[in-house]
C-alpha cells in the first residue's frame, strides 16, 4: 500500500512526513466489513447446488425458491443502504460500520441453525441489510480518512476486501457443507467489531458535529506525531465550514446535483453489467455451461482471477487514473459478455443441464439422466475464459472505481445521505437482475441475459466519457471546488 512513510501534502520542503501505519490498521480494520459482504453475496453459489439435492424436503430447493435464496440479499442491502443514509450523519461513519455486525452475526447463525427455507431467506436478508450498510459506510470512513497520496489505493481497498471474501466462500465452498460455510461468516464480523473499537471517527464527521477536539486528536493519530496535520486539519475545517444542513433548494444547484446524479448513475450501471447474478449463480451457470472442470472448481478459479485483477488495478488507480481504467473495464467487459452470448447462442444446453448441479448424491440418484448428457470438451474453455475476462474486467474498473469516486465526488453536507441513495438504487438494481436472471435463462436461453449486459457494457463506456471526472491526485475539497465553480485548473475531466 506505499511507503510507510510519505510526505504529506502541502509540505513544500518535504521536512513534514505523515506514518501511514496507523492509517493502515484503521482501514483494515473498516474493510473486515467489505470481506464479509463479498462472503455473504455468493454464499448461495456453493449452497444452492447444495440445497437442491438435499435429502431434506423442509430444505430443498425449486427454481422459484432458489431465485429467491440468490436475490433477496440484496433486497436487504438495500435496506441497509437506505438506513446508512440517515445513520451516517447521525452515529458516524465507524458506528455506523460496527453496527452492521449486528445483523450479520445474526444472519449468519440463523442460515447455519436452519430447519426450514424460510429461514435460509431470512438469514440472506439479515446479512444483507449488513452489506448494504457497509458499502455505504465503509468507501466514506477509509476516502475520509485517508490523504491524497495514498487515497486512490486505500480507495480501492473495500473492493479488494470483498473479492478476497468471495474467493474464500468459493475456496471453503470446496470442502465446507452449507451450514459450516455460515459459520464460518461468523469470523471476520467478530474481528472487524473487536479492532474498529480502537479505531478513531473520521476528522471530517468529527469537524462537522462541532467536536474539533476530537477531530485534532483523531488526525494526529492517523498521521502521525511526525505530520504536519494542522496544515490539513485548517484545510477540512474551511471546507466544512463552507457546508451546513442541505435545503431542498441546494439539492437543485449543480454543486450537489451533478455528483449525486454522477455517483448514482454509476452505481446503477455497475449493476447492469450483470455482476450480482453471475457471481451469485457462477457455479450453476458453469454447470449449465458443461466447463470441463466441475462448477466449484470453475468458480474457485475465477475468484482467483478476480482477486488477481482488483490487486492490479489498486496499483493503478493512481498511475492510470480514474477514467482509463474504466474505459478498459468497459471494453473487456463488452467483448467477454458479447462471447459468452454467442457461445451459448450457438451451443444451446440440452434441457437437463438446466439447474442441473452435478454431486455425488445426484449421480447416486440419478445415472440415467447423467447418461444422456455429452461429455465436455475443450470447447467448454470458452466459457470459462468469457467468464474470467467478464470479471477481470469489472474488478480493474467498474467494481473498485464506483465505490471510489462514490466517496470522493459527494459533497460532505450530503454524503451521508448520498451514499446510501447510491446503495439502495445499487441494490434494488441487483435485486430485479438476480430474481429474473434464472427465470429468464429456463424461459430463453442463457444468451439473451449476456446479449443485454454487453449492451449495458456500451452505455457504461459512453457514461464514462461524458460525465464522469477525473480525480486522480486530487484532495476531496479540490473535488468539491470543481462541482463548485466549474472547471478551474483544480481539476479537470479529461
């Protein structure tokens, strides 16, 4: 993550040097939250193949009730997005943060003690009323916290927590049954909750409830004895001081409208590429794929990829910039989803393959139905591949981006409020695509889902030239000079 120790900014003789250590510690400690939202979004990959073929009736699972299990998650997220919007500015970033445990703990313990799929629905709901409340907390508290120099890839943390947690449920996935694959959620919330008591609020929330004391004590912290922090701390309390409580008036002005109008749209696009289904039914889809490998090790892998991909991209962030990563997630993003399409246009599944999950207990039960299906060839790479492309693509830009420019681009007085807007419309975005996109694929093919994401693909690249700014090597309050009064020399959008 850099140097432990870089000069701060400002500081022209460069005597002035801030420890990034404690900072560090800080956003680890916050995005414990992201790795138990990338865990609990694509718990029902593994548990679905599961709970289809469960000896249990009280358990099993339809199509119907499995459309449900993947998609109700993020009809809590988005929930807990819409709470974080008034929590934020009420408790704080870092309150707000830990209490999301709550629900997570709790969703967890009902999802591994189930008798019934009821409560596997609740369970999902519960853990995903924390992820809602995390994606809006957590991108504000580590933006907040951070300074300039190191803020593009601390930024871009959240998303790289998140993937780490969905490649460890695909890992565990391997040799973990569904109720263990719960309580093993039940780790990093404990940590998170544990270490985020000894971790400051953020200065910016501090400053703006009036408590400067604590605010001073809190920056000094995370920069160091060493720091030139007042330099930084006058800085935040002019911008604060420029900010009070938001009219509906101000909201029509372009210094809040444009960036919330920016940051929601992105997160809306985000989701329309597809990401929430395909991560949630990335093992069923490889199974209907026939992939020469089975679907948990198919899956595996492109948790893998992803992980390798977003740790790119965070190196980039502040080399590349915003907008050029985008630009190259897009495009990946629109060749792997227009190839998935064509294969599975060309190469249509016999109807078997369809919520079919290939496991020991199913080929004990039924050989016969196994007996009439092809066996795979290396043309099933093709797949694979799309797939893996699909998702490096989103993790280079499209994924760790929006959380970050969400963060950077919202005006302090309305944040908070913003921030969880841009989560629940997220949400709710996620919720229909994840409902329909098993319906839709039993109803037409596993084709036309893929032909409209390429589709969104596009728009995302369009969206990106024309409204999004570049904000590389920017301070927040630079940002918000340019929402201000336009384009000055302080920043600009190419």
């Amino acid at each position: 993550m850099g140097d432990e120790r870089t000069p701060l900014l400002g500081d022209a003789h460069g005597l002035m040097y801030t420890s990034n250590a404690k900072l560090f510690l800080a956003v680890f400690s916050a995005v414990l939250g992201n790795f138990n939202f990338g865990f609990s979004m694509v718990y029902p990959s593994s548990a679905i193949p599961q709970l289809k073929n469960i000896e249990d009736p009280r358990l099993r699972m339809d199509t119907d009730m499995v459309s449900w299990f993947g998609s109700v998650f993020t009809l809590g997220a988005a929930a807990g997005g819409l709470s974080a919007m008034v929590l934020n500015d009420k408790i704080g970033r870092k309150l707000c943060i830990m209490m999301s445990g709550v629900p997570s703990a709790v969703g967890y313990l009902v999802m591994g003690s189930a008798q019934a799929t009821w409560m596997l629905l609740l369970g999902r709901f519960l853990t995903g009323i924390a992820g809602g409340m995390t994606a809006a907390s957590i991108p504000i508290y580590v933006s907040e916290i951070s300074h300039p120099r190191v803020r593009g890839i601390l930024g871009s943390c959240p998303q790289v927590t998140a993937v780490v947690g969905t490649l460890s449920l695909y890992a565990l996935g391997l040799v973990l049954p569904w109720r263990w694959l719960a309580v093993a959620g039940e780790v990093p919330t404990l940590i998170m909750l544990i270490l985020l008591c000894f971790m400051p609020d953020s200065p910016r929330y501090l400053i703006a409830k009036g408590r400067k004391d604590k605010a001073l004590q809190s920056l000094a912290w995370l920069r160091g004895s060493g720091a030139n922090y007042m330099t930084e701390f006058n800085k935040i309390e002019q911008s604060v001081a420029t900010q009070g409580k938001i009219s509906f008036l101000e909201l029509r002005t372009p210094f809040y409208y444009k960036p919330i109008l920016i940051a929601v749209g992105m997160r809306f696009l985000q989701q329309m590429t597809g990401i929430t289904p395909i991560l949630v039914y990335l093992e069923p889809i490889f199974n209907m794929t026939k992939v020469i490998l089975p679907g948990q090790y198919d899956a595996a892998i492109v948790g893998a990829v992803r992980l390798v991909s977003v740790l790119i991209a965070a190196s980039l962030m502040d080399k590349a910039g915003r907008k050029a990563l985008l630009y190259i997630s897009g495009f990946l993003m629109f060749l792997s989803t227009l190839t998935m399409c064509l294969y599975t246009h060309t190469n249509p599944l016999p109807i078997h393959y369809i919520n079919i999950s290939v496991t020991s207990d199913f080929i004990a039960r039924q050989p016969e139905t196994l007996l009439q299906a092809a066996p795979p060839s290396l043309i099933t790479l093709i797949p694979l591949i799309s797939t893996m492309l699909i998702i490096f693509g989103y993790a280079m830009g499209w994924g760790p981006i929006t959380w970050l420019l969400m963060s950077e681009i919202l005006p302090l007085g309305a944040r908070g409020v913003a921030s969880g807007l841009c989560v629940g419309v997220s949400w709710v975005t996620a919720f229909a695509l994840t409902q329909l996109f098993m319906k839709v694929v039993d109803a037409y093919g596993l084709f036309v889902p893929f032909l409209f994401f390429s589709v969104v693909c596009v728009v995302n690249i369009i969206f990106t030239a024309v409204c999004v700014p570049e904000t590389k090597g920017h301070s927040l309050e630079d940002i918000e000079n340019y929402f201000r009064f336009g384009r000055v020399r302080s920043i600009n959008t190419t």
